[in-house]
C-alpha cells in the first residue's frame, strides 16, 4: 500500500509538472504571435488598437506614441476611457453616440472622424476605422478592432480651400459693395469676414480712419466715435482715455514699432497692423491681435493682406472716378458753348435762365419759353452720313438765330433740340408768330453735296407769368417739354401751348 501511494503522488506531480510546461509554452507561443502581430503592424505605420470591452483594456501599438508624443510606457495601460480624456471637448459626443451604436448592435463597424490632443502639436485631426470582432450571446461586443489614420494634413488643407473660396468670392462682390453701402459699411464687413477666417486665433479686429486730429473708432464691428487721442502709445493712456485691454489705439505719430510695448503690457502674443493704402496714402488700418500661444497661420496672413490690397485698390479707384466725374464736370461748365453749332449750350442755357428768373422778380415781366424738336434727324445721318447731319444743324441754327433778337436767348441742348427764352415781349401773339417763323426755319430744305436735306418740327411753348410758386429752370423745360410732348402727337409742324390740364 506505501508503495502504491508514493506512486500515485508521483504520478500527479508528473501530472501537474507537464499541464505547467504545457501552460508555458501555450503562454510564449502566444506573447511570440502578439509581438509578431504588433512588429508587422509597426512595420506598416499604422495606428491600431483593439479593444476588449469588458475589461476596459486597448491594445495599442508603437505607433500610436509617436503620433502622440509620449512613450509606450507612459501609454500603458490604455483604456477607452483614459482614450477618450485625449480627444477634443467638441468631439466627444459624436464617438460616445458612434459607441452607444455598437454596443446595443445597431452596427459592426465604425468611421469617425476627429480631434486628438497631442504633446508637442495640440490637437490634430484623424480618421479611426473600427470592426467588431466578436459579441456574446446577448449580442455584447466582446472585442472590437481597427486602425487609425493621420488625416490632419487633408482636413486642414479641405478648410482652407473652403476658406479660400469664401474669401475670393468676397473679393469678387467688393465692388459693387462699396458702391451700394459706402467704404465703412465695407470695411465693417471686411473685419467680420476675417473674424470669421481666423476666429481661432484672433482676439479682436477693429477699423482706424484718419478724420481730421483724431481717428475714427469703429468698436465691436457697429458703432463709430471720434476719439481724441494722446500723441504717444501707452497702456496708462488707454486706460485714462476709458479703453479697456481689448481694444488697441493707433495714431500715425507712434508707428508700428508701439505696438510691442503695447503688446507685452496687455499680454498679446502677436498684434498685427495692415494697412489700406490709397494712392501712397494710408486710409485706413486694420489691427488684429493674438491672445492665443499659437502665431497666426501664413495662410491667414496672406489672406488679410490680399483683402487689405484689393479693398485699397478699390478705394484708390473709386478716387480716380470721383476726380474723373469732378473734372468733367468743369469742363462742361467751362465750355458753354456747342461745338458744333456755337450756341450756348446746356449748362449756359439753364444760367441764363436763372438770371432771367430773378430779373423777372424784380420787374414783374413775363418769360417765354420754346422747345423745338426736329424730326428725321436720324433718318438723314443714315441715309447720307453724320456729316450731313451736322451741315443741316448747324443751317438751321444759323436761321434761327436770324429770326430772334440779340437779346433773346437760343441754345441747343440736345441732339436734335433747341431752345429759346424770349423775355420782355409785348403778348402771347408775339411769340406765336415767332414760334410759326422758327417752324417754317426748320423745314426749308437745303442743299448738301447733290442731297436735298429736309426735316420737320414741333414745339412746345411755355409762358412764365407772375407765379405763386417759383420754378427752376429745369422745371421750366418740364412744362415746356409736356407742351412738346402733346405736339408730336398731333402730328409733324405743330405748336402746342403748355395748360396744367396737359399735365
């Protein structure tokens, strides 16, 4: 019986010997496969994990702390939870909503896209692919796997683009925006577009216009206010002027070289000043500054500067027209006289009858006056060219001009239009029978090379009697041309008398 014992006690602990040797190698064949597995997937560069749900426990390779910025050492042990600590506040909820799928079943695979918190480069964007593995028989995931990618290179430059796009689409309505709503609604506009380009990075955008002694202050992108501003730059200054820390104040005597002092004081990492140049002349200066660690983006930067130079060259040509509109407006009222028949032209006609006007307060007398228009004008510069056309009116000026006094006024002041103001006359027969005379003028033919020219009129005629209300002259041509008006339609050599009832 001892004997039988002792071999029954070897035999277990021979038993027991081999289940541990076996146990063991069971043990290192599967920490070789895990490292071959982790070794091959380090090979690829890819970012993998797997997850086994109920321990809490993710699988994570190499790469995944070079991504990062931490070691492996300072990684493990990795959770979802301790995962979910390193992706971005505002992305959250999307993973937690894509998980919430999983776990109850209502899908097996995962693709998200969105924001890690890294050590060296904030947060960055990347896209995780995942598949669950296997569930239990109540339909739990028990593991679930996948990869992840580096994608902050392609969103980045995907916003930009998108940036980009409403930014030149905005440099394309600048034009007609300025001329809608003015430079400083514009400029307004400028700033909440770049608010909006650089949202992230920027602390503040204001407006500065050179007005006088101060400078105009557009605050918060809505109010104005002239501001009398000290000559030097200092924070004591804007304090005492009841500015607070976020708005920063800039006069053309401190220079850009102010703005340092200035931003070491109110704590800025980086204050940027672009100026809207006008014909070598700065009109208006466009502040941004940076509270952020991050320095402002060249992509950002160049897109200030591109708006700053097309919104300057825009001003600088809205200028150039103003001064343009300016000095052909004093030609014209330099030159009072039509250059092709020598009359006094438009604006001369409306001085002179200005003058008549008040002349007419004075001395109570009536005024007189005629608009004549030809007919078939056009149809003879068709038929024998302009120059026939030009000989024709400037015939008919010349016979008008007999037919009238010195002292009477006759002036062309259209194409085919003349007029003529008649002061001092005895009564209304009078200037019937003169308007009858300048009738039968306009239809004489006349000889132009071998061509016959001929045209027809009709006019208009206006008394201007002691009035209630006084009239401009242009409200003068009004009536007269109401009367005209009437003539054409009774048809061609017809003299129409202004009434109110025409009106």
């Amino acid at each position: 019986m001892p004997a039988l014992s002792l071999f029954f006690v070897i035999l277990i602990v021979v038993g027991l010997l081999g289940i541990a040797l076996w146990l063991g190698y069971l043990l290192r064949k599967n920490q070789q496969a895990k490292h071959l597995y982790l070794d091959l997937l380090n090979a690829a560069q890819a970012m993998t994990w797997r997850w086994t749900v109920e321990s809490d426990t993710l699988l994570i390779n190499h790469n995944w702390s070079k991504f990062l910025g931490f070691s492996i050492f300072e990684l493990q042990p990795f959770s979802y939870r301790k995962g979910i600590r390193l992706v971005h506040p505002e992305d959250v909820v999307q993973i937690s909503q894509a998980m919430d799928g999983i776990i109850h079943g209502e899908s097996d695979t995962l693709q998200l896209e969105f924001r890690v918190k890294t050590q060296a480069q904030g947060f960055k964007w990347v896209q995780l692919s995942g598949q669950v593995l296997q569930r239990d028989k109540h339909g739990h995931p028990l593991q679930i796997s996948g990869v992840v990618q580096d994608i902050h290179q392609l969103v980045l430059q995907k916003h930009r683009l998108q940036k980009d796009q409403v930014r030149d689409d905005f440099i394309l309505e600048l034009p007609e925006l300025i001329r809608q709503e003015g430079e400083l609604a514009c400029a307004h506009k400028i700033l909440e577009l770049l608010q909006t380009l650089i949202k992230n990075e920027v602390g503040g955008v204001y407006l500065f216009s050179k007005a006088a002694q101060s400078l105009q202050l557009a605050a918060n992108l809505s109010s104005e206010a002239d501001v009398n501003l000290p000559d030097s730059l200092d924070v004591n200054c804007l304090q005492e002027s009841g500015f607070d820390s976020q708005r920063i104040i800039l006069t053309a005597a401190t220079g850009v070289s102010a703005f340092a002092g200035v931003a070491k004081e109110l704590d800025l990492n980086q204050l940027l000043a672009v100026s809207i140049m006008d014909d070598a002349r700065c009109v208006l200066l466009i502040v941004l500054f940076n509270h952020a660690e991050q320095s402002f983006e060249k992509e950002d930067l160049y897109s200030v500067e591109l708006l700053a130079q097309h919104f300057g060259c825009l001003l600088q040509q809205q200028r150039m027209q103003q001064a343009l509109q300016q000095l052909v407006q004093q030609l014209e009222g330099g030159v009072q006289a039509d250059s092709l028949t020598g009359l006094p032209n438009r604006n001369l006609v409306l001085d002179r009858m200005q003058q008549a006007l008040e002349r007419q307060k004075r001395n109570k007398r009536d005024l007189a006056l005629l608009l004549i228009d030809l007919h078939d004008l056009n149809n003879i510069n068709q038929q024998y060219g302009e120059p026939a056309g030009d000989f024709l009116l400037q015939v008919i000026g010349q016979r008008y001009s007999t037919a009238l006094r010195k002292v009477d006024t006759l002036g062309r002041i259209g194409c085919d239009e003349f007029v003529v103001l008649i002061e001092s006359y005895a009564n209304s027969k009078d200037i019937m029978y003169i308007a009858k005379r300048l009738l039968e003028d306009s239809s004489k033919p006349c000889q132009f090379n071998e061509h016959e020219l001929q045209v027809s009129a009709n006019i208009g005629v206006f008394f201007y009697h002691e009035p209630e209300q006084e009239l401009t002259p242009d409200a003068m041509i009004g009536k007269a041309e109401i009367a005209l008006l009437k003539a054409k339609q009774r048809g061609e050599q017809t003299i129409v008398v202004y009434q109110p009832e025409l009106e």
